[in-house]
C-alpha cells in the first residue's frame, strides 16, 4: 500500500488526542526495549524515545514512504525499520501500537502472537479506531462494488462488507486475560471530529480508509474512484458540516513478572 504522510499528517490534532490519551495508559517503568508497531511517520516513536531516554527504541512500518518521514527523527535511542508486524522479532519490555493493528486479521491470534515478544513484567498499549460501522466506511465498500474489477476483487473486509478485525473493548480484556495478562484495561472512546462536508469526509479517507483502495487503482481509475465515493458522501452528507464521532477502542495490559 502507498501512505501519503503529508495527507495523514493534514489532520494531526485530531489524531494526536488518542495517541496522548494511550501514552497516558503506560506507566513509568525503567523499559529496556521498547517496539512502536506500524509507526508511521515516528512523532509517537520519538515522544517513546523521549520519555524512556533509557529505553531502546524501535519503530516499525512495513511503508517505505511513512519510514522515510520517520526517519527524520533523531535521537540516540531511537531507530526505525521496515518490517511487517507480523514479522516481528526479539522481545520487549513495552509493545505499543497506534492505529495501525486495525490493518492486521484476526485479533486474538495477532495478540497471542505479540504476547509472547512481550518480556515478563512488560506493558502491550494499544489503540484501535472501531468506526467501521460508521457511514463513510459502509459508502466506501458500495464505492468498491462498483469497481470489483478495477481492484481485481479486493475489498477492505472482505465479501461481509463492515465486518471488521477491531473488537470490543470487553473482548480485548477477555483476550488478554486468557493471556494471562494483569492490569488490564480496556475502553472505548469517542473523539469527536468536525469536518468541512461530504469533501472534508472524503479528505479525512483519503489519509487513511482510500488508501489500500487508491493503491490499487491507476491515476485514472483512482480519480473516478474517489468522484464516484463523493457524490455517494454528498448525498449522504448534503450539508456544509459533518460531525464524525470518531471512536477508537484502547487498551493496555501488564505481563505478570
Ligand atoms: C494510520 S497509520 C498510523 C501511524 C502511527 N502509528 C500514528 O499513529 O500516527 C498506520 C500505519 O500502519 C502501517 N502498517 C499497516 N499494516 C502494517 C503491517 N502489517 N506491518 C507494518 N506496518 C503496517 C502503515 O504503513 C501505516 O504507517
């Protein structure tokens, strides 16, 4: 998939308030290897690196192009790599993630599979937007209906259209207690997002949702592509302000020492 960080990046505070409020979750503790999943461009990295200036830090993203923006950050305990999350390697004392494990199939098995890089007495903290029933992503997926060609098939979750890997916050904890995790916390938020119209919607999309839909389109197909999902917003959102409850489940857990 091609990330655009200038277009993630155009809606930054609005996105930084749940990457606060999920550092917010992570105690102070004296972590030694700290792994940031599906970092993106890095600010969250290098604010892990800045807090826990003990701490090894690493940051990783499978978008050469988000890696390259990341990359910009320095520190002396802070680093990047390509690598998919389901690659990962080595163990640490806190696994942390924002908004990037929404992109990852089947969430038990994907945090079984993290648990065990996570060293006894470590933290997992993550955050996960939860939207998916929300208009704009049920209008995306009738969008995509109509250029099943085009995109070879694809569809963001599969033929149950809005059937998403993000579960409730009660599931993670059920999740992470079968883990055997302790101090477990889960919760679900709404950040609430004002946007300028149907085009503001599709703005917002285009950061992140259109992504693994534009990636897979040519200019001209991905042009029609994003014509065909406004008129479907316009027509859902006729007026000049959308307000988008944006909710995000977040969650934290210890690993019993
Ligand atoms: C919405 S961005 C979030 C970036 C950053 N964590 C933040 O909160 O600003 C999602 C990131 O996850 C990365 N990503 C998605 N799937 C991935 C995977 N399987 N392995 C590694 N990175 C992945 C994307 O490349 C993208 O940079």
């Amino acid at each position: 998939m091609t990330w655009n960080p200038d277009q993630y990046h155009q809606f930054r505070a609005a996105r930084s308030a749940p990457a606060r409020d999920l550092q917010a979750m992570i105690p102070d503790r004296p972590f030694c290897e700290i792994v940031d999943l599906g970092c993106g461009t890095g600010e969250q990295t290098a604010q892990l690196a800045a807090r826990f200036a003990a701490a090894r830090v690493l940051g990783l993203d499978s978008s050469a192009e988000m890696l390259a923006r990341a990359r910009e950050h320095n520190a002396p305990n802070l680093r990047f790599a390509a690598s998919d999350i389901l690659e990962l390697e080595g163990d640490f004392d806190l696994i942390y993630s924002n908004a990037a494990l929404q992109w990852l199939p089947d969430h038990p098995a994907l945090l079984a599979r993290l648990w065990k890089h996570l060293r006894p007495g470590g933290v997992l903290a993550v955050q996960v937007p939860a939207n998916h029933d929300h208009a704009s992503h049920r209008l995306l997926s009738e969008t995509a209906d109509g250029f099943r060609t085009e995109l070879g098939g694809y569809t963001r979750f599969g033929p149950a259209h809005g059937s998403s890997p993000v579960l409730t916050p009660a599931a993670y904890a059920e999740t992470l207690d079968a883990l055997g995790a302790a101090e477990i916390t889960a919760i679900s938020k709404v950040y609430p997002v004002v946007l300028n119209g149907a085009a503001g919607l599709l703005d917002w999309t285009r950061g992140t949702a259109l992504v693994p839909y534009l990636s897979r389109l040519g200019e001209e197909d991905g042009r029609r592509f994003r014509a065909a999902y406004l008129e479907r917003l316009t027509a859902a959102f006729p007026g000049g302000r959308v307000f988008y409850g944006f909710t995000r489940v977040l969650f934290a857990a210890h690993r019993p020492a």
